[in-house]
C-alpha cells in the first residue's frame, strides 16, 4: 500500500494547469518590467517636488537643454513624490509620440480636469473619436479662405492701434517719442482679433477698454509663482484632487471661465437670432462651429469650444508678440532691413503676407522658434508601447539601443523651448534672434524635426495647433503696419527683460508689469 496520498487525475491536472498559470503571470510580470529601458536622469534635487520646482521657477528650457547635453535626445527626469517622467527629444521618437500613435499618448488626468475646470470640457480635453469629432467641426472655420477673410480684420485691429499711438505722440511735449507698454498693447490687439475674427464681436480692447476675460487671464498669470500655485502646476497631474482645495489660482480658473462663457452664450443667441446667412456673424469661426451644433456637437459642447478659442488664440499669440518687439528693439539692423521690406507693400494683402515677404516670414518664424508660447507639452501612455529612436542611446544599464520599452502610465514630456533652441540641434548660435537662418538651408538635425517649418512651437500630428495659421496671420497683419510706422526702441538697453512665467512665459523689464519700449514715429511717409 503506498504512503503518499491518492491524488485524482483531474485534481493533478488543474493544480498544474494552476501553476502554470501562476508561472505564466509572474514571468510576465517580471519581463515586462524587465523589457522596460531603464534610463539615464539626473539627481532629484527633493522627493516632494522632483524637479518641478525649478523647471517653474527658472526656464525650464535651459534646463532641458543642459540634460540634452549631458544625457543624450531621451533620458528621464525626477518628478513629485518619487515618479519618473521620460524626456524626448529624439526626432523620430517625438513623432512617433505626436504623430505615429498619438493616440496612444493621451493627456493626464489632472490635465483634462484643468481645461474642465477653465473651458467646461472642448477639444482640449478630448481623446480619440470625441476629440476627431470636436476637431473636424473647427476646421472648416480655420481654411485658407476664412483665414484670408481674417486677415483684413486684423488690419483694421491693428490699424487702429496705430492711429491711437499717432494721436499720443502728438499729444507728447516734444512729439518725438512714448514709452508704451506693449504687453498691453499686444493683449489688446489679440483679444480684438479673437473677438473679431472668432465672434464678430468688437471687444473695444483697441480703444483702450480691458475686457474682464483678460483681466482674469492676467490675474491666472500674476499668480503663477505662488506657493499655492505652484502646488497646482506641480502636483495636478499626480493629484487632480489639488485643483479642489480653496486656492487662489483654483478660484480664477472658475471666474475664466464664468466670464468666457458667458461671451460665448450672449454670442450664440445673438447668431440663432439672426435674419440673414449673408451676415458678417454667419463668417465668424464660432459661426462654423456652430453649423455642427445637433449634429456632431451638443449645445454645451459648442460653448466649451467657444471658450477654447477665447483661452488658445489670446495668450499665446500676444506673448509671441510682444517677444518680437522686444528683439526688433535690441537688433535694429532686424528692425530696419524688415522695414525696408514692408515699405514695397503699403497695404498688404493675406496673399502678399504668406507668400511674397520673405523677411516677414523669416522674421515670424524665427520669434516662434526662440519664444514658443507654450515650454513643453505632456502626455501619458494609455497602453504599453515600443518608442523608435532616430539616433543610438545608451542606457542607464550601458546599453546601446535603438528603441525604448515604455509601460502603460508612462508621463512623456516634449520640451518645446528646449528643441526649438537646443545648440546641439541648430547650432552654436542657436540662442541668438537671426532671421537670416531662415533665408539659408537649415541644419541637417533640425530639418530631422517636423512640426511647422521644422519647429515644435505648434507641435506636430492631429493634436497640432489648429489656430496657426490664425496667429501667423494676425502676427504678420501686426508686424506689417506697426513696423512700417513706427521705430521701436529698448525703455534702457534690453538687457533688463526677462522671461516671466505667467500663463505662458512673457517678455518684462525688470521691476515693471510689461514690455515697456519707446515709440516715435518713421518720418519718411
Ligand atoms: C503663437 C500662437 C500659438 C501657439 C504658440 C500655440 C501653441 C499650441 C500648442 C503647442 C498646442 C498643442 C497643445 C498640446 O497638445 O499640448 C496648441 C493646440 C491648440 N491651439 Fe494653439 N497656439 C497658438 C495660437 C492659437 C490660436 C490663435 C488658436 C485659435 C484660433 C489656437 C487654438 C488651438 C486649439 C483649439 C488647440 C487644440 C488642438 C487639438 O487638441 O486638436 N491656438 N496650440
């Protein structure tokens, strides 16, 4: 008779199909974390606050690029509360992230409830279908054509301006020259040209009047630096629930919104109210989107678009900006060589600004390489994923490869500022403000980059900005009057403006709430 116990068959078997299932789940468990590439970061300066802190209180460009420097295009980087977030600056891996599987790379959680909070929802916060549906009924109010209609609203905003500004200098003792605060100015006439062009809607910002939407955009922006701000921009994306503590900046967010909608609800009753098709309400971008209210978009859907427009087209754009004014002050020979080509055309057309003005152009495009509007852009990976690499990189481990293995929850962050003006990228003089290096063949490493004329300040992909050409548009309409009648010049020598981050990052002197330039007027008219 045997000692051992009489096993059934069937028991024998399901305990070892068991344990094979459970072998089965603890290799996998471990290859998947094996599979995972580790990579190379630098030290966290605190556990609290990784480097966060310092990437929002310095410029968080300079510090990307001194890691590219050391690390290498991919590396990642210490992140609130012991997490991780993995750096791409690899051209075929930024595009794989933005273009390839976008849609694997969504936003963070604490990131949607922001635009929930500030926008009531829209295309910002939106994934996969819902977002291709927002996304196709704003884009027909965004063709060629609708810009081209714009455009000649944008020349009156701007054109307005300048009869003020002429009006002021008559108005100074000696009639020579003003000192202008172009923040402001620029707040103005972007706000104006949202209004204009997104709604039919005269703001009156030109003449000097602040709407209360801009009063809180500012207010969000003076409180970027604060302790309780700082939690907010720091931990939302670890913990969403920061944006539900009573802080000053949680309490903005919903007054942005309370007044954004509040423009747009008056808006759409005044264009469900209209007589006519013809009307000049029936050419606005709103007007578009809401040719797909009841049928690709619900009511409140189309008031959250209405917000975005109000919220994406106006800071961005006036930052860029007042950022170019400020290098037209510090580079006069820029200032002047710009002038004499905006002279051939005294009433320029959308035609003559996108196709004919080759300093224009170059003059834009190389503002929106050294000042994009937004640093970085970040994303998620919703699933596990395997990223390509254009160039080798070597491993924390020393290994040298030509892809990483990423998890599911993996936080991405693109660094705008930092490839738009990365020394490894452009080259030596890749800090400095040169319009010329967009009239001679770009850099081998920066034609590698996609994204709008090899640049990431719009990103790349189907969450590209919709709006740029809108703001590539009213930036030329700007430049192209402004600088054909007036000379700008720096309040000292320049050397005393900094980078502020505000809501996006701003160009103010020191000690002052603006871009203050000195103004007077091109006599050879
Ligand atoms: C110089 C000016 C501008 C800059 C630098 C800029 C930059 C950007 C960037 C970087 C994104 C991608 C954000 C992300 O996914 O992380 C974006 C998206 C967007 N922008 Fe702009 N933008 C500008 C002007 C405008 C204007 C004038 C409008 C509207 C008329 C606009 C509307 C939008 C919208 C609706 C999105 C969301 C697109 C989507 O998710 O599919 N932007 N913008």
């Amino acid at each position: 008779m045997s000692i051992l116990p009489a096993y059934k068959l069937s028991d024998v078997a399901a305990v070892s199909v068991f344990a094979i299932l459970v072998f089965a789940l603890v290799s996998s468990l471990f290859f998947r974390r094996s599979k995972v590439t580790k990579l190379v970061s630098p030290e966290s300066p605190s556990w609290l606050w990784g480097c966060t802190r310092d990437l929002l209180l310095g410029v968080s460009g300079d510090y990307f690029e001194a890691w590219q420097k050391k690390f290498g295009d991919i590396y990642r980087i210490p992140y609130p509360c012991g997490s991780w977030r993995t750096i791409i600056m690899d051209p075929r891996a930024m595009s794989y992230v933005l273009n390839t599987n976008s849609y694997n790379f969504v936003r963070h959680k604490g990131n949607v409830a922001v635009f929930n909070i500030m926008l009531g929802g829209g295309i910002l916060a939106y994934e996969g279908e819902a977002h291709r549906r927002h996304r196709k009924s704003m884009t027909p109010g965004l063709s060629v054509g609708a810009i081209r209609y714009y455009t000649t609203l944008f020349l009156t905003a701007v054109t307005k301006v300048m009869e003020q500004w002429r009006s002021q200098l008559e108005a100074e003792i000696d009639k020579k020259n003003m000192i202008v605060n172009m923040e402001q100015w620029m707040n103005a006439v972007s706000f104006e040209s949202i209004g204009q062009a997104g709604f039919n809607h005269d703001f009156g910002c030109t003449s000097g009047i602040i709407h209360p939407v801009a009063n809180h955009l500012t207010a969000l922006g003076k409180s970027s630096t604060t302790i309780g701000s700082l939690m907010v921009l720091g931990l939302v994306q670890a913990f969403p629930a920061v944006l539900r503590l009573p802080l000053h900046r949680n309490h903005v967010m919903k007054n942005i919104r309370t007044s954004m909608t509040e423009v747009a609800r008056s808006f759409r009753s005044r264009l469900q109210n209209a007589k006519s098709d013809v009307s000049d309400d029936h050419r606005s971008l709103v007007a578009s989107i809401m040719k797909a209210e009841g049928r690709a978009l619900s009511e409140s859907e189309v008031i959250s678009e209405m917000n975005t427009l109000l919220l994406a087209g106006f800071e961005t754009t006036a930052t860029t900006m007042t950022w170019c004014f400020h290098e037209l002050s510090v580079n006069t020979r820029v200032q002047d060589r710009l002038r004499e080509e905006l002279k051939n055309y005294p009433e320029p057309t959308y035609e003559q600004m996108a196709t004919e003005m080759p300093y224009l152009t170059a003059v834009v495009q190389e503002t929106l390489r050294t000042h994009p509007g937004s640093q970085e852009t970040h994303r998620i990976a919703a699933n596990d994923d395997t990223i390509p690499l254009q160039s080798l990189a070597t491993t924390a481990d020393g290994k040298v490869v030509d892809h990483i293995d990423i998890r599911a929850g993996t936080g991405i962050i693109i660094p705008i500022e930092a490839i738009n003006r990365s020394t490894m990228i452009w080259g030596p003089d890749s800090h400095e403000f040169k319009p010329e290096r967009w009239l001679t063949d770009l850099p081998e490493k920066a034609k590698n980059i996609q994204g709008y004329h090899h640049l990431m300040t719009f990103i790349d992909g189907p969450r590209n900005c919709i709006g740029r050409n809108f703001s590539v548009a009213e930036f030329k309409a700007v430049l192209a009057v402004l600088v054909r009648h007036f000379y700008f010049a720096p309040l000292k020598d320049g050397s005393d403006v900094v980078r502020v981050r505000t809501f996006t990052s701003r160009a103010r002197n020191k000690g002052y709430e603006g871009l203050m330039l000195r103004v007077s007027k091109v006599e050879s008219e």
